[in-house]
C-alpha cells in the first residue's frame, strides 16, 4: 500500500498590519510580531519577562493551528528576548498554546485553511535568480583589468609629450634627492606621483615663486592598539534606549500577515535524495551517540571513525536543508504535524550539559511524544522590525527555531496556555 503523502504548509511575509485593521484581528490571525491576540478567556495569566535577563520579551509569531477533526480553536505564540545574549538561548524564547471551543456550533469542526488558488504572488518565484548570473546590460559592471585600448595609447602619448617637455638633467636630479616611501601610490609617473621627501637643503629646493619649502612629509601609520579578533567575536550591545523601554515594558515587532500555502516539490527525485540523506543522518547519529557513551565510559573503540564522519555527515545535513528551502524560494515558517522538522544542524544530543541540555522527548504533563510541529527558517529574522522607528538588529539571525508540542495535545477544562518546548539553533559558521 502506497504511504500517503505529508502535508507541510509553508509561511509567507505578506502586507503590513495597518491601524485600521488592528480591530479585526483575533486568535485565528497568522501574523508576524505586534501584540498577541489571545482568545477569549478569563483569568489568563502570562509573564512576558525573559527568565535570564529580565527585560521583557517580544511576540515573534501567531500561528492558527487547529488540528484536524477537532472542536477546538487552537493558536500558537512563541516570544522572543532581543537581548544579544538572550536571543540565542532557547531557554530565553518561549511557546504557548491556547486552546478555545467553538461555542456557537459545538459540532463544527476546526479545519486548516486552504491557499487561495487567486493568490498568484508567488508564482515564479523560483525563477527570481534567473537573470542575475552575467547580465552586463544594466551598465553595473566596470572591467578595470582591461581598459580600452584608445585610452592607453591616449595615455602613452601624453606621457612622452610631458617627459620629452623635461630637461634631463632636471630629472636625473630629482630622482637622484627623492626617497620613495609608496610605490604603490606612484601612478606609473617618477616625478609627479611619487610619495617621498627630498634631501636637499631646504633653501635649494624651494619651489620657484613660493615661499614655503619643497619639503613633502608622509605621516607613518600607526599600530594597531586593540585585539581586532576580540572585537569580531565580541556580543553587540543592545542599545541603551531600547533597553531601557524594555525594562519597563514589552515592545514589537511591526506587525505583518503571514500568508499560509501547501509546499510544492520541485522534482521527486530531490525529495528521495534529501529523505536518503536524513536517514542517513538518523543512523549516523545513532552510533554517535553510542561511541560517545563508550568513551565517556573509557571504552574508546574507533575514534578515527569518529572524528572523521561528523565533520562530513553535517555538511550533507545542511546542504539537504538548503536544498530544500531552495525549492520554495521566500518561505518564512514551515508548519506540519505529519512531517519531521527539516533540520540544518543536529538537535541537542542526550549528553545533558549545561552547553548541551538534553532534548525532551514526551509531553512534561501528560507523557505523550513530542511532534515537531512548527519551524521559523532563516529568512524569518530578515522581517523583523523593531517599532516605532522600524530599525533592525544586526543580531536578529538564526538557523532554525523549532517548535516542539504535545501529539496529543493535551488540555484541561481550566487551562488557559500550555507551555511548549522551544530549540534555537543558531547560524552555522
């Protein structure tokens, strides 16, 4: 029996969020940033202060995300610390899910949304690069290795017209009193481009019908007095004025739609190779895992195999991820309870340190497996803009952000949010 394909609805930006449609929006709304549209519940309670720094984190997304066959509405809002150093630890983002029954028809049923077939915005739009490669007709490209050959011989006879103009002695005597410091800078010319001093007495080389002394002095250039390596690996400071608000309260993001479509492929054949690979990966990892507890309980065994393999599998790993964004050019979040997360880095081991935590693999309240049910890809951060002025922060970048949620969705009759497990995997470097 044929498996039954995966359904993955991919995100997309969309317009900005207007002032005038602010009171329209709700909990089944997909957008990025402004304020959390949370529904209709009393006694909710929600602390947005990151737990290692205190400053107040941000919404960074609101996912509609029913699940097929159910009564309930149900939405997901993950918040972020922009905090240089908090944004990168996954203990400083956040997930909550709230659920809501459909009161008004009790035995409706909660469907995804489907694409509009009108929307054709994004057809074409692996074609965006087609025309990049080789194009000289814009007038952008300057080919300085090889100039013209009426201006060279344009040049040529310039210079001889100006050396033959010089008496030879004259030459021979400033060459003979002038130092070269950068014969770089020269410009292919002994006498005018030249960067030097002359050592002749100053009154004999006094420029004719001046008063001050031909003296030309080059300021030597000083060492550098700072570790420049430090300075590139140093953490960005958050500025002082947005700390400051943040202290006080939450900001946002400017708020935009996030349109919502089922992923196309490309080529099946991609798909195969890139499931191959991940199967790969999945093995691999494996006997990692087991090679690491053999050493780490003095057994040793192999380790030129495995210094080897893992260098080479986690090229493969993120060659497989970009492959696969690829064939959808300008998706944001990627979104399916059916299908695993599309992983550009390994996901934490079960090593358990401080470095590393162990990744849960049940549900803390009701001990079902976690599913990873939603992915924020890299072009995700390039949205983010920070009100009121709409700046963006260097350090808002990432690898992925994985969403880990219940399988069974657990909820009580006096929940209001439920907590989820949240992964940020930072920029492969």
């Amino acid at each position: 029996m044929a498996k039954r394909p995966t359904k993955v609805y991919l995100g997309y930006e969309d317009e900005i969020i207007g002032d005038k449609s602010l009171q329209v929006l709700n909990y089944t709304t997909n957008k990025i940033g402004g304020t959390p549209d949370w529904p209709p519940l009393e006694n909710i309670q929600f602390s947005s202060k990151c737990p290692l720094c205190g400053l107040h984190r941000l919404l960074v997304v609101q996912c509609y995300a029913p699940i097929e066959k159910s009564i309930y509405h149900r939405t997901l809002y993950v918040f972020a610390c922009i905090n240089p150093n908090c944004w990168i630890q996954s203990e400083s983002w956040l997930c909550v899910r709230s659920q809501i029954q459909d009161v008004t028809t009790p035995s409706t049923i909660v469907v995804m949304p489907k694409a509009d077939s009108n929307l054709t915005w994004c057809n074409g739009a692996d074609e965006w690069d087609e025309n990049d490669n080789g194009d000289t007709a814009n007038g952008n490209f300057m080919n300085l290795d090889n100039p013209s050959p009426n201006n060279c011989l344009q040049r040529n006879s310039d210079e001889e017209e100006e050396s033959n103009s010089l008496e030879l002695e004259t030459v021979a005597q400033a060459l003979g009193n002038l130092q070269v410091f950068d014969a770089h800078n020269a410009n292919m010319s002994p006498v005018q481009g030249a960067i030097g001093a002359i050592t002749a007495p100053v009154a004999a080389a006094e420029l004719e019908g001046g008063d001050e002394p031909g003296l030309v002095t080059v300021d030597t250039p000083s060492a550098p007095t700072k570790d420049l390596q430090a300075l590139l690996h140093q953490t960005a400071e958050l500025p002082p004025d947005i700390r400051s608000r943040l202290m006080c309260g939450p900001l946002q993001f400017l708020p935009k739609y996030v349109y919502v479509e089922e992923e196309w492929d490309k080529s099946h054949n991609n798909e195969s190779k890139i499931t191959e690979l991940l199967n790969k990966y999945n093995e691999q990892n494996e006997m990692d895992m087991v090679v690491g507890a053999e050493r780490a309980a003095g057994g040793g065994g192999d380790d030129e195999q495995y210094e080897e393999s893992a260098p080479l599998h986690g090229d493969r790993l993120f060659h497989a991820f970009l492959t696969r964004l690829r064939n959808n050019p300008g998706q944001i979040l990627r979104y399916s309870r059916e299908e695993s997360s599309l992983l550009g880095a390994p996901l934490p081991s079960a090593a358990n340190t401080p470095e590393c935590p162990t990744m849960p693999m049940n549900c803390i309240r009701c001990g079902a497996p976690l599913i990873s049910e939603l992915q924020l890809v890299p072009e995700f951060a390039e949205t983010l803009r920070l009100l009121p002025t709409n700046i963006t922060l260097s350090h808002l970048h990432f690898l992925s952000v994985l969403i880990f949620t219940c399988s069974q969705s657990c909820w009580q009759q006096s929940d209001t949010l439920v907590k989820e497990h949240v992964v940020f995997q930072p920029e492969v470097v």
